[in-house]
C-alpha cells in the first residue's frame, strides 16, 4: 500500500465532509437571510450582524466562525470583523438574478433528509417519491432553476428555435411539461402576452404553488396549470411549442411519456428540452458539477422515479442516451442548441 496515497485521499476525506458541513452551514446563511444582511456592508462586528439580522447572537457567532472557516467570509483579528466579500455576495445574496448558488445549497438539506429511506430501497429496491421530500426541496427547485428561466429563456434561449418565437408572437399555445412550480409558463407568459400556456405535472403542490404564483404575477388569465399528467388535458389540444426542463430523466414511462408530447405538438411544432449538462462518458465525468448531479440522482431523480415504477434514468442522461430516448419515442429530428450553460444541455426536437 502507497502511504503517501493513504494521507492524499484522508485530506480529500476531510475536504468532502467539510465541503458537506459548509453546505449546511451556508444553508443556513441563505435561509435565515445573513448572506444578504452582511452583503454591500463591508466588515461588520458580530453585534452588527446580530443587530442587522435580528438573529441569535450564540447562533450567529458559531455561524460566522465556521464561514471563516470554510474561507466564505474574511476575517480580521484586530478589529474582529466579518466581511462578506462582494464576488461572493455576487453568487450568495443576488436572489432573483441568473447567477445566484443559493437554490443549491437550499437543495442539500431537503435531498440529504431521504438518505435513510434511499439507503433501506439499496436493498428494498423502490425508491422515495416526490411526495415523500420536505416541502423546502419544491423552495430550492425553484431558486434553483428560477434565475435563468427569468433572465435567459425568452433571450437568448429560445431564440435558437425562431418558428417558436414567430408562433407564440402571433398568439399561439405552449405546453410546458413536469413545470413544477410554473416559473417556465409565467415567464413567456409575460413575454408573449398574445399567447397561452399551459403547465402539467403530477405532484399537486407544485401546481398549487405554480397556480398562486400566476396569479400573484398577473398572469393567470393567459396560463393555466394541471395536475396530472398529459392525459389529464382535453384531447384535442395541441400546441406549438412544448417544453421539458430538467423532467424527462424523472420520468416514470419515459419513452411513452415522451411519445404523448409528440402527439401534443402542432405540425411543425418544436419540443424544447433542457437536460443536466454531463458527458456521456463516466471517465469525462470526473469534475464537481458532474458528482454534484450524481448526488442528485441518488437522492432525488432516480430515487422518485424508481419509487414510480420507473427505470430511474437518472440526473446523468447525457446527449447521447437523450438522443436515443426521444428517437425511439418516435421523434424524428434532434438538434443539441448552442446555448453556453456551465449545468444545462438544451435541444430542439421535432418530427
Ligand atoms: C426537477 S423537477 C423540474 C421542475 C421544473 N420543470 C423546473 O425546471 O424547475 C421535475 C418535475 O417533473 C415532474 N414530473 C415527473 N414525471 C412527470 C410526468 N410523467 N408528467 C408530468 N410531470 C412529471 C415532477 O413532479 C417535477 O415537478
């Protein structure tokens, strides 16, 4: 055995179960709002935080010391101060904005709560269904995912797929698929107010909380959402553009799902498809983004799908494996978008 080997791979031991603590930790900082509260205000005294925050003082001094710690906030000695740095604000308080991490962090807690339950299905088989997460994991999807969908989908995005752009222009009608939360529909909602939608999916509460949020944002006379599947849709109904962000690795029939959106387009319609970006290689997958969604997958995708009755596809498609799928769902032409994303692949599937 290579001793040296043995120290390399315990200091990576260490660094992954710290990496796991920060993640709590900075959970933490973007639930109870401290992120924000320290963000634009430079060095701060822990009474400054705790007067600013309105937080425990005990909490916020353990907190602040352990984000030190992890190198998320700076630290001086000599005055004891606290400082936010304004290239981390940039990724942990700019809710709302496209580059905002916190949704992530968001994530950990929710998806991390199942593990016993995903360790009993290693042996039971089965898995953990939708229903099954903490209410906050349908929180950290849409922090997630909202930011882009707000500041990139109608520009530059969807620009790549023009005839969809021209259709929804003159008053056309677009489906967005497993929406959860509604922020896809809304969002071209308001960019395309001669237009309307509609949003599925099965999980009810994520329809519940898409309804509230169309009606909160104005929009709720040009978008309708069901819960359901397709089939809960009048069967005429077609439209010319469809959607699928980030689901069809979710899916439980993931070839005859797909096959029923295909008889949902309009002729010449476009299928949108947003997928995780991962190769399709595991050797080209060796990289943090890559484990983040393998974890994802364990805990979350693959978990519900396979609870479905599914086959657990899993967060890690890949290019090639999607191909495949929307092929044999009978779908004729495939189209990788170049869209620049460090996460997402994006595709224009018609046929
Ligand atoms: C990871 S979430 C993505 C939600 C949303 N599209 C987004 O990008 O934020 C996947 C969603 O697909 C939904 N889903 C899974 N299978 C479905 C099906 N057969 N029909 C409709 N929705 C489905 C889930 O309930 C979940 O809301």
């Amino acid at each position: 055995m290579d001793k040296s080997k043995v120290s390399q791979f315990a200091e990576q031991v260490f660094k992954d179960l710290a990496g796991t603590m920060t993640a709590g930790l900075a959970y933490l900082g973007v639930k109870t709002g401290l992120f924000s509260t320290m963000a634009g205000k430079g060095a701060m005294t822990l009474d400054q935080v705790v007067e600013a925050s309105g937080l425990q003082p005990r909490y916020v001094e353990e907190w602040l010391a352990g984000m030190v710690s992890a190198g998320y906030l700076d630290y001086d000695p000599d005055g004891l101060t606290y400082t936010l740095p304004e290239e981390h604000a940039y990724l942990l308080a700019s809710e709302g904005t496209d580059h905002f991490v916190g949704g992530l962090y968001y994530a950990m807690p929710a998806m991390l709560s199942v593990a016993p339950k995903v360790a009993r299905s290693f042996r039971e088989g089965g898995g953990v269904r939708f229903d099954d997460f903490p209410e906050e994991n349908l929180v950290a999807l849409d922090l997630i995912n909202r930011g882009a969908y707000e500041h990139r989908l109608v520009h530059p995005w969807l620009e790549e797929i023009p005839e969809a752009v021209a259709a929804l222009s003159n008053g056309g009608r677009a489906l967005d698929v497993g929406c959860g939360v509604g922020k896809v529909s809304i969002t071209l909602a308001k960019a395309f107010p001669s237009a309307s939608f509609v949003g599925v999916d099965t999980h009810a509460a994520s329809i519940a909380r898409a309804q509230e949020s169309a009606q909160a944002e104005g929009v709720a006379s040009q978008v309708s959402f069901v819960a359901g599947t397709l089939d809960a849709l009048p069967a005429g109904d077609r439209f010319d553009l469809i959607t699928a962000c980030d689901c069809i690795h979710d899916f439980a029939e993931p070839e005859a799902t797909l096959g029923r959106i295909r008889d949902r387009l309009q002729p010449g319609g476009t299928l949108f498809v947003i997928e995780p970006k991962v190769a399709d290689e595991l050797e080209n997958n060796r990289n943090p983004i890559a484990t983040l969604f393998y974890g994802f997958s364990v805990f979350h995708c693959m978990t519900q799908s396979l609870a479905n009755g599914g086959p657990g596809l899993g967060t890690c498609l890949g290019p090639a494996r999607t191909e495949a799928l929307l092929r044999s769902a009978g779908f004729s032409e495939f189209r990788p978008l170049p869209i620049k994303s460090h996460v997402n692949l994006f595709y224009a599937v018609k046929g």
